[in-house]
C-alpha cells in the first residue's frame, strides 16, 4: 500500500506538467485528464497502458472512475488513428478516427454525432466519455460538433467558446484553425439544412503574399493516403512581392484537401499549412473578373502560422490565396486542361483523402465522376452499439432535442443517380454499337459516316441537361496546351500545431 501509494505521487507531478491547462478531475480519490463538459459529456486524454501510463491516464483507473460514477450507462468515443488499446476493458465503445493536429471530414462528424445522440437518446443517465491523444484539439472539434448538431448552441462560436472554458483554465480549447474552420463548416451545414456531397472545383493558382522567407520551396496538396504522385519543379523569383504558383493544369479537387507550404533544404522545413472543404468553398470565396473563385487564407486562419504572435517569421498581413473553379457540366465537356508559363515555385501533389486529386493533365470527366461517388476511407469508425433508428427529416440532426432526452438523429445521404445517369450518358456517346464497329471494314466512309452521325445525334437527345445558378460560372475551356514534368517525392504527414507531439 505505501509503495503504490509512494508511486502515485511520484507520477502525479508528470502527469500534472503533461496536461497542461487542462482541467483535471480530482473527486473521490482520482487526478485524471479528465473534464465533464457537461453532465452529459466528458472530454478526457487518452487511456494509456502500460510505461505511457506514467503520464497520462492510467486506463484502470478511467475504468474505476466510470464504474464507480456511470456503471453500465457510459460509452468511450476514441478518436485516435495513431494508437489503440484493449478497449475490451469498457462495455461500449466506437472509434472515430483522424489525424492529429487535423480535422475530420464531414461524414466522419455527421456519423459521430449520430452515434452520440443515439446513445444519450436510449437513457437519460446515459454519458459519453470522448478523447483523442491530449483529449483537447480532436475531442474539442468532435464534441462542439455535437453542441450544434443538439441545438444547445446555434453558432460555432458560442460552443467553441463554451467547451474552451470548461475543458481548459486559460480558455484555449480547439486553437488549430483548420479544426475550427471544419466546426465552423459543421454550423453552416446545419444552419442551412442542406445535404452534404462533395463538389468538384479545379484548381489552378496559388498566391502567396507576401512572399516571405521561401526563397525556394514546395507547395503540397495532399490528404490521408501517403501515396506520392508525380512533382512538378519550377524555378524561384526573388524580385516579387508575391508568391505565384500556376499549376501546368486545372487540378480536380473534391471534398478536403490540405495546402502545405514546405522550404527546400537539406531536411525541408515545414513552414505552414491548412485544410479547406470544396462544397464550402463557394460561400466564403470571392470573385475575379474572369468568374474564378478567389478563395483567401489570413495568417490567423492557417495552421501553423497563426503560433507567431509576434511576426518574426509571417508578417501580419500574411496570406494564402487558392484561384479555383467549378468542374463544367454539360454534353460536349470531356476534359479540361489550362497552359501556364509562370515558373516560380515547385508543386507537389499527393492523393486527397478521398481519392479525389487526379495527377493527369487531362482528365475525361465520365472518369471524375465515376471516382468522385467512390468513398475510400482508410480510417473506417469501429463501431459497437446498436442498430441506427428511424431517421428523421433533416438529414442532419434531431428535430427536437431536450435536456437529459435526445430524439432521432441525423443521416447523411449521398445523391448519386444524376451523375450516375450522366455518366453512362457519357459513355454511350464515346461507344459505337459493337454491330456498327463490326462492320466498318464492309461499308464505304460516306455511309460510315452517315451512321455514325445518326448515333450521336439521337445519343445527345438522351443526355439530360444541366445548368448552374448562374450560366457565367460555368467554366470555358479553350486554347489549352500540356508542358509538364514528373518525379515521385513522398512528404510525411503529422507536422505539430497546437498540441505538443509527445503529449
């Protein structure tokens, strides 16, 4: 007994340093990293075993703590994908994982939050005990997620403000902006009732201004699959007063995507980054007198960057700007490409975590959209809890949420079946009969000819038409040219922003 006793306050100071500003739970005999946001919802660190428990959580003792407080009423929410434990130890449990210092996607927060509201719904003395690794960043994106989806508050601000207060002591909760941007995008997804599906922009430039200290660097667009795609060099201008990157072609993006600015040297230096979602794109961005959507980053909205208080190394007028458009609908649009001569900085394009970045300078469009509706997911929630009920109207969220009584969640839908016609639409226009290809050999050109124009013609009548809001958005593709290069290059995700590595 002395000796466990001797053990536990030699550790409580390691532990106390590793959790920060964190709100600790001291109660009953415990000192865990561990915060009720609200009777309801806990916000905790990670549930550690074996040497890593010496600084943080040790997991039996979140399990005495639960049992003692909540038996059979509490449920884990791990949102780690760098780690895992026996979570055996806990009856209910779901893994919702993403990268640290990064945001979830959307369909990973709609499915979360429908999972949590499921769980409150079934008791009222039901609790949800959420972490990541620090139990902050992550576990404050995801839980002010749910704050909104619950209507207990109605702007991203207000939930971010409320969980910084009780999870921390210097009401510095989720400080990584792109996880508050995506907080940010979760409000005005629900606030506008719409149903989320990933809209494809092409993106052609990126500013830089001013240029600050990258004399020569790389731009990354990249997402969760580390796979490399080709690299595109270019040369440096030291005379500007801006960075300008035009890519060799318009490359397709769908859904999340990160921009990361990296200096060339001997280690290449991470310098910042920043994730943005493309179907919210639209809303926030601005418009340039050629209908290119000019989207801009300030120094406070990138990751990273927005740490240097004092300006050393971003001056305070520190941009990034993205010049994108939509992809073009219609019959006769079956690939897009644009020409460039800017040679100033080095592009690297790694696959968007939906597989929705295409390294080709051409891209026929019955191929984009046959790959953008293909939802591959690497990190897939494990999930242990009973079958989803009847869902309700919105496609988001409950209807009515009460105090202690939550009522059927959200659902997100995924509308397919226009594309889908338009695609094999498509392919129906680039396809001959096979009669008509068979006996090619055995019919005069003129006759040929007549038979293939027929087809088409009838074809095209088949297609239906689509139109955008605004005819003068749509994208014109004309005098295009090809000149790039290629080489393989791999960059290493996991660069640290807001929360320290080893904590």
């Amino acid at each position: 007994m002395a000796n466990t006793l001797s053990t536990s306050k030699m550790t409580n100071p390691i532990r106390n340093l590793v959790s920060k500003r964190r709100i600790r739970y001291t109660q009953d005999g415990f000192d865990l990293d561990l915060t009720y946001i609200n009777d309801r919802i806990i916000a905790m660190g990670y549930p550690a075993e074996h040497m890593e428990s010496i600084y943080r959580n040790k997991i039996e003792d979140v399990q005495k703590m639960l049992e003692k407080n909540h038996a059979g009423c509490y449920k884990i929410y791990n949102l780690c994908s760098e780690r895992s434990y026996n979570h055996k130890r806990f009856p209910y449990y779901s893994g919702y994982p993403f990268k640290d210092h990064n945001p979830p996607d959307i369909e990973l927060i709609t499915s979360f939050c429908r999972d949590v509201d499921e769980h409150l719904r079934a008791d009222s003395k039901n609790v949800v005990a959420v972490h990541c690794k620090a139990g902050k960043g992550r576990t404050g994106t995801m839980i002010c997620c749910y704050l909104l989806y619950s209507r207990q508050f109605n702007t991203a601000a207000e939930a971010l403000h409320y969980y910084a207060q009780r999870r921390t002591s210097d009401s510095k909760g989720v400080t990584i902006p792109s996880q508050r941007r995506y907080v940010e995008y979760y409000a005005s997804l629900l606030q506008s009732n719409e149903t989320y599906k990933p809209v494809t922009l092409y993106i052609s430039e990126i500013r830089i201004a001013p240029a600050v200290n990258l004399k020569e660097g790389t731009i990354t667009i990249t997402g969760q699959d580390p796979k490399p795609l080709p690299e595109f060099k270019r040369g440096t201008n030291n005379d500007q007063q801006q960075i300008v990157a035009k890519l060799d072609y318009c490359m397709p993006l769908a859904g999340d995507a990160k921009i990361e600015l990296v200096k060339n040297s001997v280690m290449k230096e991470k310098k910042c980054h920043f994730w943005f979602n493309t179907y919210f794109v639209e809303r926030s961005a601005k418009r340039d007198s050629e209908g290119n959507l000019l989207l801009e980053f300030s120094k406070s909205e990138i990751d990273d960057a927005h740490k240097d208080k004092y300006h050393k190394e971003y001056p305070n007028n520190f941009t990034v700007s993205l010049v994108m458009r939509r992809v073009p609908n219609g019959r006769f649009s079956e690939s897009v490409t644009l020409k460039s001569s800017s040679q100033l900085i080095s592009c690297t394009m790694e696959n968007n975590r939906q597989s929705h970045i295409f390294p080709q300078s051409q891209i026929p469009l019955q191929r984009l959209y046959q790959q953008q509706h293909q939802h591959h997911s690497p990190l897939q929630p494990q999930q242990h809890h009973p079958p989803h009920r009847q869902i309700s109207s919105d496609p988001y969220r409950p209807t009515i949420i009460k105090h202690h009584n939550s009522s059927p969640g959200g659902f997100l839908q995924h509308d397919q079946t226009q594309q889908q016609h338009h695609y094999h639409q498509q392919q129906q226009l680039n396809t001959l009969p096979q009669q008509q290809q068979n006996n090619h050999q055995n019919h005069d050109p003129q006759q040929q000819q007549q038979q293939q124009q027929q087809y088409f013609k009838r074809s095209l009548e088949n297609i239906p038409q689509q139109h955008y809001a605004d005819d003068s958005h749509q994208l014109h593709c004309q005098d295009y040219s090809e000149s790039s290069s290629s080489e393989s290059s791999t960059e290493e995700d996991g660069w640290d922003s807001g929360e320290s590595t080893y904590l």
